[in-house]
C-alpha cells in the first residue's frame, strides 16, 4: 500500500516535470528570454535570465570544505573578521558574480525567484546547520523604503524558502526602525556596522523565543546588516540565527 502510494506520488512528480519541461518550451517559443550576460536565447524558464552556459560560468558552493565555518567565506577555514558578528552560521547559495549577480538585480526591480535559485537556496538550507532552523525571518526593510521600493526582495527570497522548507514565515517580529543611509562605496567593516546598529528592533519577541531563525537577505557583504538583525534577535530571545543569502560578495 505505502509503494503503491509511494509510485503515485512518483508518477505526479514526473508529470508535473513533464509539465514544467512543456511550459518552459511554449513560454521560450512565444517569449524568448535572452541571456542578460551573453545574449544567447534561455531554454529554461527555471534559469530566470540567464543561460545555463553562463550559470555553469557561476561559482556555486557545492559543500562546506574549506570555507569560514561562521561566516562561510570561501577558501579560507577561519577567515578571522567574523568573530564580532552576531550570528551563528552564514551560508550563500555562490558569489557574487555572473548569473547570481544578474538574478540579485533583476529581484530588486521584479518580485520573482526563478526556479533555479530556489533549488539552489533549499540546497543549502538543509545543510548543517542551518537545517536546524525553525523560523524563516527576511531582513525587513523600513516602511518608507517600502512604500517607494513596492516590494523587499528579501521578503520575496523568505517567501520562496519558507514554502520550499515547510518553515512557517515571520515577517512581524523583526522590524527595522531606522533608515540607513545607502552604502558608500569604499565605507569599511566598522562603518558599514556603525550604520546599521539599532536599526533593528524586535516587535514580538514571544514569537521568536528559543526558536533558531533562517534569516534571508539577497547579498551578504561585510555581514553588518545581518549581524545587527541577529543581535536584536538573539538579545530578544531567539536561540540561534543563521543566514542564508543568494549571493555572497566576498
Ligand atoms: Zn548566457
Ligand atoms: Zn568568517
């Protein structure tokens, strides 16, 4: 009874790969995507666009070997400017470059995650440790960046990965109460979290008591911004915090 069932589940998920596969042919044929990188046509929806050429050119994060254990800096086991920060682990889906640049952009002017990246971030949230988390929390934007912006691609990366992983969403408990100032380029480390600390501030702290939250952003770059998130987390309750991002710029 439980193969039979198990079969029928099989033959659903086939057909809705079948499915996907015939969708992706007619939306290619009556709407060419072309690849925002090289300019050749993208054969699958689920690459968003950019082509499988051009992902293939994009470094992805395959295991957890030699990179930052907290941090998750590639090629270096302890990278030795992380300790400060309040989270316990980060991990990104890849760098910051190619398709992953690309796909971060294109998510700052339209609210979609293409397929790709989905497999991509649940991939590495069912990782350790970050497989622990219970809570999807996005970092929030302030209302007033809100309203001009129209959407917080953070939350829209939340919304992906809390259906994908089964994990409730929270996008009341963590509020941002200060604007900050855009990054300058060249501003450093300390500045960048000069800026941000206090800009977060936690609204219910009963909803996130002794829960471990997946906070989601699109880039992480010095970590200040996740850093200050996770200290307003941790100093209201939570247990651990742990940070996946799409990208990462170092
Ligand atoms: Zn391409
Ligand atoms: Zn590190």
């Amino acid at each position: 009874m439980f193969s039979h069932k198990k079969a029928q589940k099989a033959q659903k998920m086939n057909l809705t790969r079948a499915a996907e596969y015939i969708y992706d042919a007619v939306l290619t044929l009556a709407y060419p995507q072309i690849c925002v990188i090289c300019g050749q046509s993208v054969e699958q929806r689920r690459f968003g666009v950019v082509c499988e050429t051009c992902w293939k050119g994009t470094r992805i994060f395959t295991d957890e070997e030699g990179i930052c254990l907290k941090c998750g800096a590639p090629d270096q086991e302890r990278c030795g400017r992380c300790e400060e920060l309040a989270f316990t682990a980060a991990r990104a889906a890849g760098s910051y470059e190619g398709a992953l640049r690309e796909s971060v952009l294109l998510l700052k002017r339209q609210p979609y995650v293409p397929r790709h990246i989905e497999t991509l971030l649940t991939e590495v949230a069912r990782r350790e440790l970050l497989s622990r988390s219970t809570r999807v929390i996005p970092v929030p934007l302030h209302p007033k960046r809100l309203r001009t912006r129209g959407f917080n691609q953070a939350s829209i990366i939340g919304h992906t990965v809390s259906k994908a992983l089964a994990l409730p969403l929270d996008e009341v408990s963590l509020v941002r109460v200060s604007i900050t100032e855009k990054y300058r380029a060249g501003m450093d480390t300390k500045g960048r979290r000069d800026t941000v600390a206090g800009a977060f501030r936690v609204a219910c702290p009963r909803l996130i008591a002794g829960e471990d939250i997946l906070l989601v952003d699109d880039v992480f770059t010095t970590g200040a911004t996740v850093s200050a998130c996770a200290e307003a987390l941790i100093n209201s309750g939570a247990g651990n915090v742990f940070v996946l991002t799409v990208a990462r710029a170092r």
